[in-house]
C-alpha cells in the first residue's frame, strides 16, 4: 500500500482477455477494480493497455509491447494488473519482462496478489508465475486430448460438413449433446456422380461443366469449378476416412505428422472403397505427372545470350526456358526455347561425348580431377581452421557476458547478446558438422572411365533428379541466343 500523503504515482493500467470466449464485461471488471486500487492508493493512472483475444503465452501481444516500449521512456512509474497472469503466463517471458521493467525503475503490482519486495516475496510471486504457466500448458494439453477423442469417436469438430453430408445430433456416453455426419443422399448423388466421371477419364474442367449443364449446386450454392471438383475428389471423408488437423494447400500452416488423427468408418460412407482408392491413386499419378512435366532440369545453367541473365522456367501448356531479365521486365529482348526442345538437345550433345568415350583421355583427365580435389581439401582446411577460430571468440564472448549477467550488470541487453551470439555460434558449429561430412576423392583411370559408363545409363533414367545432376556435372553453361541457336559449354575436363 502507498502513502496516500506523497506525490500520486504515474501507472499504466494493463487488461487481457484470457480467451475469445470471454465477454467484454471481463475486461471492464479487471479495469474497474484496477481503476479503483489506483484511488485507494494515490496512483493516477495515464495510460490503459488492453489486448483483446490474445495469447498470455505469446509476446507478440500489441499493447502489452507498446506497454513495454513506453515504461522504456519512463511514462509511468507503475504498472497495474489484475493478477500476474493477465502480465504473462509464461515464467521466462515473465523474469525477462521483470528484468526490464526493474532497470527501467518501473514496478509492476498485481492489485489482487500482494508481494512483499522481500526474498520470501519473490519467492511467492515466482510459485504463482510457475502455476500460471503450467495452467496454461495444462490446458493446452487438455484441449488437445478432448479434440482426439471426439474425433476418434467421429463426432463434429467445426466448420462446413462437405457437399453430401449433413450434421445429426447425437448424445454421447457422458450425456452431451453432439454432432456427427449423416448422409444428404440428395446431395450423394452429385458426389458419386464426379466420383464416376473423374474415373471414366473427364478433366475437373469437363465435369464441372457436366454438373452446371445439369443445375447442380456446391454446398454453398453455387457453381461447381475445376477446384472445387479437386477437393471433393481428394476429400477422405467420401471413403469414410475421418481427418483431423491436416491442413490443406493454401495459405494454413500444416500440421505436425503426430497431431494428424486418421479415424476409418468414423464417417458414413458414400463412395465404395474400389472406386475411392481408384480415384485416389489416379489423382496421385496426376500430381506426379505434373511435377515431371515442370521439372526444369537447366536451371542455373541456362543463360540469356543476348542480355547474360539466367534463363528461367515458364509453365502452362507449353513450358519453356524464357529470358529472367525479360520476365522482370529489366530487359526489352525476350529470348525463349521450349523447354523439351532444350534439354533434349543438351541430353543429345553429352551422350554425343560419352559415345567418344575412346577419344577421351582418361589419364589427363584423371590428373584434372585429382588436382581438383586436391583444391577443395585445401579450402575446406581453411575454413575449418578459421571457423575454428570463429567458434573459440564466440564461445569466450558468451562466457564473458554470463559472467556480467550474474553480477547483474546490463541484464536486459547482455541476455539479448548472449542469445545473439548463441544463436551464431549454432550456425558455425553446423558449419563445422558440414565440413566434416564433405569427402575429398581420390580418383584412378579405371574409376573415372567406370563413372563415364554410368553417366551414360544415368542419362536413360526415368529419374529426372538423376539426369539433372549428370548434366550438372558435365555442362558448365548452356547459352541461348536470340533467333534459338544453342551454345553448350561443358566443363574444361572434358
């Protein structure tokens, strides 16, 4: 309690919704006896800080920053909170936060939990911001455990039911009502319908265009799409497959593996288990077809003759190698070539040069490589030396800031430095774990004719990640120029 005869204490008020649940009562309830406790105890209050549906956990909190940007500015002399979870449930964020407001002379006082400035005092203070967090943890898991289950039991767990199924209320073992699935057949129909059609061989376009032909509406009334026939296709659901926090393409974040819950038979069935693992697989052969069709395997080595800008990929229908600089809009001159076009004739040049593999001089050439890799054991010895050296300063930089900060000197910013310097001393430690995984060749004639061999069955694979590294390997740069003629450069121990 403050002595009601001194000078009134400037404090900031500080109100959070603990959920988007919450009313907004809440947060004039909190605000209300905060507002009282600052008359009681002669503090004025200059300014309110509120955040609204926000995670105690996160330190992204909008107000609870400017809050922290302004006690930096000495604004105020105290903050006043609630109870010190509406400050932060989280005991790191908590002790840096505290650690900041201390050196800035500002004190934080829960108006409903009273701590003395005593060790006993932060002691308290310190169990309750222990319980806070694990409350909040403890809840998480809590929801995260309750969300399994009702999936695994197939009941409802939000959004809109797919086009072919409605939701039935249901009473569950402990009493509560709940949702699950029911079959709309009206609706069902429509869906084996594309399910069919998708398997006799129609594109999504064609039998979107069957479906509004036929006055057929989506769930929300509208007109059927190309990718609104994907995603019934590729739903689960149809097959009776119940998934639960998988995300889909776009712009959701996507799900750990182990938070996926995958339930068979939690959801009526409306598509036959042949058909629907036809579809799939075929849908499955489409995606790979068309990541092969784009698979661009110049890239990086292509270049622009008549500006010197790398060539890039341009898909569609008839993908092609077009100028970087163009596309950019840097350069007035657009030179392109089909994409097929070029690697065929690169792919044709290579196998040209391992037919002639009686020409090539095995010897030289080995004494080339050799030579070559002689060069890398000598750089990579030179970079593990000085990032030896880079790790040794770091290391002693950290310990030194450890030892400051536990005499309590400048702690709000030496532990951002520490954290600055461990996050870089991480980056070279992995740079020395790379160093030591890279392997220096030794090579003989026999080797290297043997590899020649091997380049060659490579190039007739089916794997265009394997062709790529092969021309990678033996083509330093391929040069389009104006009007298509083709340039191939292959590297100088060819």
């Amino acid at each position: 309690m403050y002595n009601k005869h001194s000078l009134p204490l400037k404090a900031a008020a500080y109100a959070r919704y603990s959920s988007n649940n919450q009313s907004e009562l809440s947060i004039e309830a909190q605000l209300s006896e905060i507002k009282e406790y600052a008359k009681n105890n002669n503090i004025v209050i200059v300014e309110t800080y509120v955040d609204k549906a926000k995670s105690a956990k996160s330190a992204d909190r909008p107000e609870f920053q400017r809050m922290i940007s302004d006690a930096k500015k000495h604004k105020f002399d105290v903050i006043l909170v609630h109870k010190l979870d509406r400050f932060s449930r989280n005991r790191y964020d908590s002790l840096t936060y505290s650690h900041l407001l201390e050196n800035s002379n500002v004190k934080l006082i829960s108006i409903t939990e009273q701590f003395s400035d005593d060790p006993a005092g932060e002691l308290v203070k310190s169990i309750i911001e222990s319980v806070n967090e694990w409350y909040i943890n403890n809840l998480r898991n809590e929801v995260k455990t309750k969300t399994k289950y009702a999936a695994m039991k197939g009941y409802f767990l939000g959004g809109m039911p797919p086009l072919g199924y409605d939701l039935k209320e249901v009473i569950d073992e402990y009493g509560k009502t709940r949702k699950r699935y029911a079959v709309n057949h009206a609706e069902a129909i429509i869906v084996k319908e594309i399910f069919r059609l998708y398997a006799e061989g129609l594109s999504f376009k064609k039998i979107a265009e069957s479906l509004n032909q036929k006055g057929y509406k989506t769930k929300n009334g509208g007109k059927f799409k190309a990718s609104s026939i994907s995603e019934i296709l590729r739903n689960k659901k149809y097959g009776g497959i119940y998934i639960y926090n998988q995300s889909k393409h776009g712009t959701r974040i996507r799900s750990e593996h182990d938070d996926v819950i995958k339930v068979e038979g939690a959801v009526p069935t409306i598509i036959d288990r042949d058909l629907f693992d036809k579809v799939q697989e075929k849908l499955s052969k489409r995606r790979r077809n068309i990541q092969k069709k784009h698979h661009y395997l110049l890239l990086n080595i292509a270049y622009c003759g008549a500006c010197g800008s790398r060539l890039t990929g341009s898909g569609g229908k008839y993908p092609k190698y077009i100028c970087q600089d163009w596309k950019n809009k840097k350069s007035t001159k657009l030179v392109s070539i089909g994409k097929t076009k070029l690697e065929k004739q690169v792919i044709s040049y290579i196998k040209n040069l391992l037919l002639s593999i009686d020409k090539i001089d095995f010897s030289k050439l080995t004494k080339e490589l050799n030579k070559t890799e002689a060069k890398r054991e000598q750089l990579y010895e030179k970079q593990f030396k000085e990032l030896q050296m880079k790790k040794s300063d770091l290391e002693n930089k950290i310990n030194n800031l450890v030892r400051a900060i536990e005499k309590g000197i400048l702690i709000e910013k030496l532990e951002k430095e520490a954290k600055d310097l461990e996050i870089e001393l991480n980056k070279v430690n992995q740079e020395i774990k790379n160093l030591h995984n890279k392997t220096i060749n030794k090579y003989t004639e026999e080797q290297v004719r043997e590899i020649y061999i091997e380049f060659m069955e490579q190039l007739n694979s089916d794997n265009l990640l394997v062709i790529e590294k092969v021309i990678k390997r033996l083509i330093e740069k391929v040069i389009v120029y104006p009007g298509g003629y083709v340039e191939i450069k292959p590297r100088k121990f060819l």
